[in-house]
C-alpha cells in the first residue's frame, strides 16, 4: 500500500500542532485521534460534525472510554492539554477524515504514522549520528526505530513460527512468503505452550503478524475465536520496548486485534522506562529490581526461554553508544559489541530455546565485515541459517544501511539454507517484495542460493558467502595475499589540509622526485579513483627533515595526532590500492619515489617478478569477484585484501610479466597525457 499521503499529513500535522503546543501534548493528540479514527471511523465522523465548542468535551469522553478498553496509547501520561489546532474546523481530524478509509482499516497504520510524526526528529539525530556523536539515553530509541514493513514482518513470522508449527505437525494455512521445506518433527507441543517474543517491540506489527499466523493455528484446532484470542495474548506473545510511546502504540494495536475477535485482554508488551533504560531487553531478568506488578512481569519475560523469536533491533554503532551503554556492552557483550543490533542477535540466540527459530531484519554489514566475525562464529556454532533476502543496496527508504531479512533455527546442523540475492534489482521494497516473492516461487531462479554453513568457514574470518561455487570456494584453500608479501596502511598525518599539497601547488624545485631526501615535499600515493596499473600521482607531503613537523604534531593537550606508521615500507617498489572504491578494484604500480598514507594501502613484493605477477593478478576480474567476497561494502581494509587467497605463480611468468608492463605502458602514456601529470610533455592530439 502507499502510504505517501499519510507520510505528508503526518508531517504537516507534526508542524502545526508544534507551533501552538507543548511536544508532548501535541504527539498524544495526534496518535489518540488517529487512534480513535483506527478503533471507530464514525466516531470521528460524529467528532467533526459537532459544534467546534462541543467537540473537546466528546473527544476526552471518547478517549476515556477507548483508554479502559484499549489502553495504551489512549491511556499514556494521562489526560493533557488539547491544541487547538487538533479539533479544529478544517484541522487535523477534518484533514484526517479527508484520508482515505482505507488505511485504517489495518491497525498497522498506527505504527506507521507513529514514525511518519517522528521522522524529523528521528532525521535530526541521524544528522548527529554521521558526526559520530554520541546519544543521550533518551535519544538512542529514537534515533534507532525504523519499522519493519509489513510483508517482510510476513516473512520473518511465516518462516519461524509458521515452519516452527508445520514442523510439528500442525496443519496452517503458510502466506505467499513463506519457502517451505518443512521437516516433521518428532516431538509434540500444545499450542498454548509455544511462546514468541519480540524483545524490540517498535509499534507491534511483527507480534500483529504473528497472532494472525496464532488465530488460524487455534481455528483448526476448534478454539473459539474470542477463547483463541484470550489465549493468544496471555499464553503467546510477549514484547518489550525502549520507547514507551512505540509500546502504548503497540499495547493499543494489540487489544484492537483481540477486540475484534470478542476479547478485550491486555497483552504482554510493556516498556523498560524506569527499569532498564540503558540497556533494555539485553539485561538478565535476575538483575531487575522488583517494585511492582510491571517490573516483576519484565523480570519474568527476561528469565524465560521461547521457541520463536522474530524482531527488527536497533541499529546503532559503537561510536554512537553513550558511556553507559558502551560500558554495559564492554562488560557483556564485548565480542558482539561493533553494533547494537549484533548484541541483540547474541542475547536472542541465549533466549531461544532448543530447536526454537529466530527471524530477523538487520544491515547486511554482519555477513561480511571483520568486525563481525565472532558473531558469524557464534551463528555458526549455535544455529543454523535457514532462510535469507539479502535486500539491494538502497531498496529501504527509511534505513541509511543495506539491509538482510533472515531466518535461524537454533541447532547447529541442520542442512543447507536457502537464499535470495535480491542485491542486483536496484528499486524500492515493491520490485523487492516482488523478486522475493518470484524467488520463493521459482526454485531455478538465477538470483536463488543454497549453501551450507560449513562451507563458509573455508573462507578467512567466515563471511557468508551464500553465492559462491566450489571452484571459488576451493580457492580458499590456498595462501592469502598477506601470508605471502606485507600489506601495510601508511601515514596518517592528523590534518592533510596542513600537510598534503597537490604537485602543482608547490614550488617544483621543491619536490623530491629522485628519493634525495634533501627537500621539503615528497610524493605521495594517497589512493585515489578508480583506475589500473598506473596513475594517481597527485599529492606531495611535508616531509622535510625525515617529517619531523608531522611527527610531532599534537593537540592542545599534547596527544599525538598524527599517526607515522610503516615508514620503513616508504620509497619501496609496491602495488596500491585505494581504501575508498568505487565497488570495484583498481590496483597501481608505485616505484621507490613515493611514500603512501592511509588512503592508498600498499602490497610490497620481495621483487620486479612479483610484483607485476602481483599486480596482473588483482586487476583481474577473479581477484574482484573474490574481494566482493571478503568486503562488498566501499571501504577496503588492509585486512581485507591481506585476505585474499593467491594461486600457485607457475615457473614460466615471462608472457605474463610482458602483459601487465604493457598495461602499464599504455596506462601511464594515457596519464601522462594530462596536464596533472608531474611527467606532461604535450596533448596527444597536438
């Protein structure tokens, strides 16, 4: 569904009612009336229709009689002051009467107009967030809630609790997400004792998914339908939450979903405000201090196991973290601790059951990057990956990282998994709903994987790899990059606005090209765009007196800023490559008359040979393919090429040594060619 409008009205809304009302009292007014609106459409009908001095008085009334009902939302901090921009004529309920019906016949809709209302707060912390600063405890649940759309909360619910039902031999109606595969399970287990929990609540749309998949379950099994909702809420599904406006949306959803089939129960979803308000659902049960009926529920949520854990964590990274939460995460989950959502998956996976599933959407940046080896290890060890979308880059209007949508069951073996690579189909969540669903359908699909976890363990630090062949994975097997020449990250001076010039900007006699080291500016290989074999002679440094100035350069407290490092590996013959790509990988040759900093990360062979057996072998479209493999993201880590697996050099290199100094022949006439060039004699076409 589009839900272009309801984004504009809830952000014109937002606008209006802050201009005239305190924050608080303009977000309750907003949510209650689109509340009311979801629980009773003609009671908003009658609301606008009133005479503008009676409709305050009915629109508490209202309120107070939906609060004992429903809760939630209707019931948070109680009754405030209402702005008159709320009720008035051609106001917010009339604009809101003006929607379409549609929208509101799916309780969903409070989820999402939660966060279209929040959005430009959420916008202004995420400016903060891309500075590396850190978030007050208020802020982190803000910042971190990006709502899972519903088809994907489909498909998470339908592959844990669905499989996790069919398995046992219930007979359920699956939804069109669902991958199938069910396996019949020996064990027997009453529908009242499977438990499911989402310990990063949001709004509850993935608990709302998941009492449908409930509902049809006690149907078969000849349950009356407000006995089955009863036994959902108080047996089933359980949820926490940082943000206590997010759970009052959710609580109030929820008893509108019971509701509807004849029972009015309060669910087991409650926020950790006042309880655990660093750290949330990641805190042990045992640790909580017992005040209340409310802290001794979240006591006994935490201390249990369940057999199906579907969620959507936060996302945030360690440079982000307050101190506190930084602390708890050192102190705990050190090994997890690169990302907040890694630490979630750690704790869910401690949670689950035996044999119990876990679904999850989260950045994709853990099935590759270094920093998440040890939870691809603890993944590994633990459960088995069963199903995974791994989305297109920026398919995810509402999340500034890729993300992947997948499903576990927590027993270390059990078969191959099956995966979607929807990474290509570049669009928005529709074309992927969409690719996923033709994947599901179509088990020949060019875009479909199956793969074993076992098979990613071949490859260094365990990245998953899903796509990969066996003659690619065999070349695992072999000797890594680093394993066979030093790969080193060069200089960091600390300000390269002070120290780095172009070669142009200087006087020339000044640049050391002839390695004297008697003259204030060297060349520097500083990385660069995209381009082989030769090219990217740009910059020159300070580095007068053996870089003296930049060795010791501090800040006012007299920290070093400036990082000198492998200056032993300077003024050596090398190939380079940028840490910044384009996607692809470039490598260049260097001589001996240039030093290299951070940017341009360097490989040093022990002779000409190598070196250019070396260089023609990572411009090669296999040596791309393979570093994808190790890093897909922009940044490539000296750590990641060192990774790199290298075949056997065969005695005979001549013909292959002849065609990479061609290329770089032809690469260096090409840059040459250019004014940048510190080596220019005249245009080609002249």
């Amino acid at each position: 569904m589009d839900y272009s409008q309801l984004k504009r009205f809830a952000a014109r809304q937002r606008s209006l009612l802050l201009a005239e009302s305190e924050e608080k009292a303009a977000y309750c007014g907003f949510m209650r009336l689109c509340a009311l609106a979801v629980a009773d459409w003609s009671a908003l009908e009658e609301l606008n229709a009133l005479p503008l001095k009676l409709r305050y008085a009915f629109f508490r009334e209202k309120c107070r009689q939906l609060g004992e009902s429903f809760g939630g939302i209707f019931s948070l901090y109680g009754e405030l002051p209402l702005p008159s921009q709320l009720l008035a004529e051609e106001g917010t309920s009339a604009e809101l009467q003006g929607l379409q019906h549609k929208y509101f016949g799916d309780l969903r809709v409070l989820g999402w107009l939660h966060q279209y209302y929040n959005e430009p707060y959420r916008e202004e912390i995420a400016v903060g967030l891309k500075s590396s600063k850190r978030l007050s405890a208020e802020r982190v649940a803000a910042a971190t809630q990006i709502f899972t759309p519903d088809w994907i909360a489909g498909y998470m619910v339908q592959n844990t609790l669905g499989r996790f039902l069919r398995s046992h031999g219930f007979d359920i109606a699956t939804g069109e997400a669902y991958f199938g595969d069910d396996k019949i399970c020996k064990e027997s287990i009453r529908p009242e004792d499977i438990k499911l929990i989402d310990p990063c609540l949001g709004c509850g749309n993935i608990l709302l998914s998941a009492f449908d998949v409930f509902m049809g379950l006690y149907r078969n099994c000849g349950v009356p339908e407000a006995a089955a909702a009863e036994k959902i809420m108080r047996l089933n599904l359980f949820g926490l939450e940082l943000d206590e406006r997010a759970c009052a949306v959710a609580e109030t959803a929820l008893r509108l979903k019971s509701a509807e089939y004849g029972a009015l129960v309060k669910p087991h979803v409650y926020d950790l405000t006042g309880v655990s308000e660093i750290a949330g659902s990641l805190i042990n049960g045992d640790d909580i201090r017992i005040t209340d009926d409310k802290t001794a529920a979240i006591g006994r949520i935490l201390n249990e196991k369940y057999d199906i854990i579907v969620t959507n964590p936060p996302y945030l990274g360690k440079a982000a973290m307050n101190i506190e939460l930084s602390g708890f995460i050192g102190e705990y989950y050190s090994a997890y601790g690169a990302d907040l959502f890694s630490v979630f998956i750690a704790r869910t996976i401690k949670i689950c059951a035996n044999n119990g599933l876990l679904g999850f959407l989260t950045p994709s940046t853990w099935l590759f990057l270094q920093s998440y080896e040890k939870l691809r290890q603890l993944i590994y060890k633990e459960c088995s990956i069963q199903t995974m979308l791994h989305f297109e880059y920026s398919a995810f209007d509402d999340a500034t990282v890729p993300l992947c949508a997948f499903t576990m069951k927590k027993t270390p073996d059990c078969g191959r998994g099956t995966y979607l690579r929807l990474t290509d189909f570049k669009g928005d969540m529709d074309l992927q709903r969409q690719k996923c669903l033709e994947g599901i359908r179509n088990k020949s699909c060019t875009y479909r994987y199956e793969a074993d976890t076992s098979n990613f363990l071949r490859i260094p630090t365990a990245p998953v790899a899903y796509w990969l062949g066996k003659r690619i994975l065999k070349a695992f097997d072999g000797v890594t990059l680093g394993e066979t020449v030093p790969v080193r990250e060069g200089l960091i001076t600390g300000d390269n606005d002070r120290f780095l010039r172009r070669w142009y900007e200087v006087d020339k006699d000044k640049i050391d090209f002839t390695v004297s080291h008697k003259k204030k500016w060297c060349l520097l290989n500083k990385g660069g765009e995209y381009r082989k074999w030769y090219g990217n002679r740009e910059f020159v440094v300070n580095w007068e007196n053996e870089g003296t100035e930049i060795k010791s350069f501090r800040d006012g407290s007299g920290k070093l800023r400036s990082r000198p490092q492998s200056l032993d590996y300077n003024f050596r013959p090398s190939v380079s490559w940028s840490q910044i790509t384009s996607g692809e990988l470039s490598v260049r040759y260097f001589d001996s008359s240039f030093m290299f900093n951070v940017a341009g990360t360097s490989a040093f062979p022990r002779n000409e040979c190598e070196l250019l057996l070396l260089l023609g072998l990572l411009n090669s479209k296999t040596a791309s393919a393979l570093a994808r493999v190790l890093n897909p993201t922009l940044n490539m880590n000296p750590g990641d090429l060192a990774r790199l697996p290298l075949p056997e050099f065969p005695d005979d290199c001549q013909a292959a040594e002849e065609l990479v100094r061609e290329n770089i022949r032809m690469c260096r006439e090409d840059w040459d060619s250019f004014e940048t060039s510190f080596e220019f004699k005249r245009h080609p076409l002249i």
